[in-house]
C-alpha cells in the first residue's frame, strides 16, 4: 500500500482510521486548551506575587523611613532606590497618607504629584495595622496599575497608610510574553502528538490492510486463502474469511460433480434415441431424430454454461490479453494460409483478464474465427483501454475485430447472438460460438457488441473488466 493511498484513507470521513485520528485530535485538543489555560493561570498568579513583593520591598523602605523621621519635614525618602519614582508621570509612584487627631496629612513622590493613589484599605485602613494590601487600582494617567499598601501605627505620631504603585504594562506584557511562549509550545506538542496518533493508526490498522491486500490476492487467484500472522483480534475473522473460502469452493466443486453427473446420465439416453431412430426413415423418427437433435444442443448448451458459471465463481488465474491475442493470430493465419489473409494485430502491454485463459481464449477465439471466414482479404484486431464514466470508474479492456466482408445489416445482428442461429447456412459450425461468447462475457461483467465496420464489414466488439498488472482489479 502506498503512502498515498494510505493519507487518502485517512483523510476519508467514513474510515476508521479518520475516526480514530479525530477523536484522538479533539481529545488532545482539549487537554492541551485545560493544561494551556492552567498553566496560564498559574504563571500570571506567580508573576503577581512576585511583582508584590518587589513592591512590598518599597513600601517596607518607605515604612522605615516614616519610623527614623523626626518631623514631617523628614517624610521625604532618601533610600528609595528606583528613579522612576522621581520622573512625573513614570508609571512609578510612592505615597503616605497620616491620620493623627482626627487630620489627614499626605506625602508623594515627584512622579505622583498632585494626584493620589487610592487607598485600598478604604478610610478605615488603620483598623488593621501590619496587614499588606495588594490589588489592581487606576493610575493618575487612567492606566493600570499595582498597588501594594502597609499600615503602621507609630502611637503619637498618628497611624501611617504607606502605598507604593506601579503601572501594570510590565507585568501585563510579561504574563502576555509567556502566554504566546505557551500557545506556541503547545501547538507544536499538539503537532507531534498528533504525528505520533497519526502513525500509531496507520501501524494499529496495517493488519487490515495486510488482509485486504491477501482478499485481493485470493480474488486475483495469487492466492487460494489467507495465509500469514496477523494480530490475536483479527485471527477470529481470518480464520472465517478462509472457512468461507473453503465452503465456497466445495460448493462450486460438488455443483460441477452434480453436472457431469447428469451429462453421462442423458448422453447415453439421448444417444440411444439417434441410434434408433437413424435405422428407420418413417415420419416418427425423423421427429425423434430431430427433436433429440434438439434435446442434445439443449444439453450441451446448458451444461457448457452451467460449466462456465462454476469457472467464474472459483478463484481464477490471471493472464495476459495481449499474449493471447497474438498467438490466436498467428493461429488463424495458419488455418487461413490457403486465401492469402492478412491479419493485423495491435495490441497494448499491461492489460490483464482475471478468469480462465480457456474461456478467454474460446471468445476471441470464436470472434477471429468468424471475422476470418467472412472476410475478403483482412482482419484488423486492436486491444484499447476505456473506463466506465464517473469518478473511480472501473477500467475495462476491449478487444475490436474488424473484417472486410459483406457485414450484417442492423436486422440480423440483433439474431446473431441467439443460440443456433448461423450468419449463413452455407459456412460451417453450430451457431453456438457466439452465443458462447455472449454468455461468458456476461458471466465476466462484461459485453459483446455488433457494428459495422470502417471498411464495411462486421465490427465485433468483446468489452471485458481489466485488472491491473498486481493483481488488483482496476478502478
């Protein structure tokens, strides 16, 4: 099987193998979308608290600060290591708000101004002293920002509510960083996870293939079973594929049996009912001669199709149409060296028939036969390839006889077909050759047709199914 043949079957709705591979695709898919948006989460959660407690670093300085200062002159911060804090409008920003004696005294940074940041805490922040506050707030500017706020309580000196913000572009681009690092990640593990389920279903599912491949092997007659080592789950079906096989093949044997058995039981009858009525001439035996005449075509007739039935339901061989078409020629030029004929033969390499080279051989053989003896001087034979109309349409194999005879006219080609009836009485054989021929190509899947021909004779047209050169019937 080819690589090819094996992404088209994958890629086909109704195959199991697309089934497979796509409940396979959304499972990953949504484990990886459950572990990406976890993931996410948690790293946003830590990069939080990490930007908390560089923060908190600031606001502890600050806190420091505010307990070492003499005066609200002091309330100025000199161990604040970040410059940003004096740039106005940084993103960076400090502030310290006091309550004593019921007044409310506030300290910024440069950056701040006369903006304010936002107690978190609300007007009753001092309720809490020592506890850390943290969350998203509005920036002077409308920005967003991170604010984290202490409160200390210096007795005297009134409660102090210590805030130190920052704007979150930074933090909102590193979580943004690390989320298309994420999604990327997980695209390519999705891929390679998807590559891996992709071979794992072709390798799980090669078993069926190897049994499809040996069904077409033992239809192509390659082979009369399955044979090989397949995987415990597939023996079950392997080993009815071959008990079928074999039922059907005993079947077709015993239906054969029963044929010649009957053939022997009315040749002896019938040939007893000639003998006798060939000793007298009176009006009665000439009806018994005739009508066991009639007895034994019809014998002959059904038991030959009943013989060909059985060759086409068993496994046949395969061979080669255009090996057969020229040894049939040289064949005929022999019988037909007396009247300087001359046969032309083209055929085309690669077409086969899967089937009985005897039965192969008797429809050519009775079309060239009768092509030859109704032409003046030439009989063209051309092997082509055609393929039923439509999409996936099977291939088929035809073989075109023309001769340069008187032809038939539209009339008595219909009657040609018929069993026992002859082109002319005046040329010997039964009738029953093309009569044959239509059957068997019936029986084959295949067809046979009557036309005139370019050079005014009889084109005979036998169409066949054709099976590609390994074995597999062409589609």
């Amino acid at each position: 099987m080819g690589d090819g043949a094996a992404m088209k079957r994958t890629a086909d709705p109704g195959s199991l193998a697309f089934r497979l591979f796509l409940s396979a695709m959304a499972i990953t898919l949504v484990v990886l979308a459950v572990v990406g948006l976890a993931l996410s989460s948690l790293y946003a959660q830590a990069a939080e608290r990490s930007f908390d407690r560089r923060l908190d670093v600031y606001v502890k300085t600050l806190v420091a600060e505010v307990a070492n200062a003499t005066n609200d002159a002091a309330l100025e911060p000199q161990a604040m290591a970040e410059p940003l804090f004096s740039f106005p409008r940084s993103g960076w920003y400090w502030q310290i708000v006091r309550q004593r004696d019921g007044t409310m005294d506030r300290h910024a940074s440069r950056s701040l101004g006369a903006d304010r940041l936002p107690v978190l805490g609300g007007e009753h922040a001092g309720a809490t002293p020592g506890g850390m506050r943290q969350g998203f707030a509005v920036g002077p500017d409308g920005e967003r920002i991170r604010v984290v706020e202490r409160t200390a309580d210096f007795g005297s000196d009134g409660t102090f509510v210590v805030s130190v913000g920052a704007t979150a572009a930074e933090l909102d681009h590193d979580i943004s960083s690390f989320n298309v690092a994420l999604i990327g990640t997980l695209i390519v593990l999705a891929l390679a996870f998807l590559l891996v389920v992709l071979f794992q279903v072709r390798f799980g599912l090669r078993p069926l293939s190897r049994v499809s491949q040996a069904l077409a092997d033992v239809r192509s007659g390659k082979a009369v079973r399955l044979e090989g080592r397949y995987p415990e789950e597939i023996v079950p079906l392997v080993r009815e594929v071959n008990a079928l096989i074999a039922a059907n093949q005993e079947v077709v044997e015993r239906a054969r049996t029963h044929v010649g058995n009957l053939a022997h039981a009315l040749k002896t009858p019938l040939s007893v009912l000639l003998n006798e009525a060939g000793t007298r001439d009176d009006p009665l035996a000439m009806r018994v001669r005739d009508q066991a005449g009639v007895m034994r075509d019809q014998v002959a007739h059904h038991l030959e199709r009943a013989r060909m039935a059985a060759r086409v339901s068993m496994v046949a061989s395969v061979c080669d149409v255009g090996e057969i078409l020229t040894a049939l020629a040289r064949t005929m030029q022999k019988i037909h060296r007396g009247r300087a004929l001359a046969i032309d033969v083209r055929v085309l390499d690669g077409a086969r028939f899967r089937g009985e080279r005897q039965d192969l051989e008797e429809m050519i053989g009775n079309l060239v036969d009768n092509a030859c003896k109704w032409a003046s001087g030439r009989v063209e034979i051309e092997l082509a390839v055609s393929r039923a109309p439509g999409p996936g349409g099977r291939a088929f194999f035809r073989i075109t006889i023309d001769d340069d005879g008187p032809g038939l006219d539209p009339a008595r080609r219909l009657d040609v077909g018929r069993r026992g009836r002859r082109l002319d009485e005046s040329k010997p054989g039964s009738g029953l050759g093309l009569s044959i021929v239509h059957e068997l190509a019936m029986l084959y899947g295949g067809h046979f047709e009557l036309s005139a021909a370019p050079s005014g004779g009889l084109r005979t047209e036998l169409v066949l199914p054709m099976v590609a050169g390994n074995g597999e019937a062409a589609a």
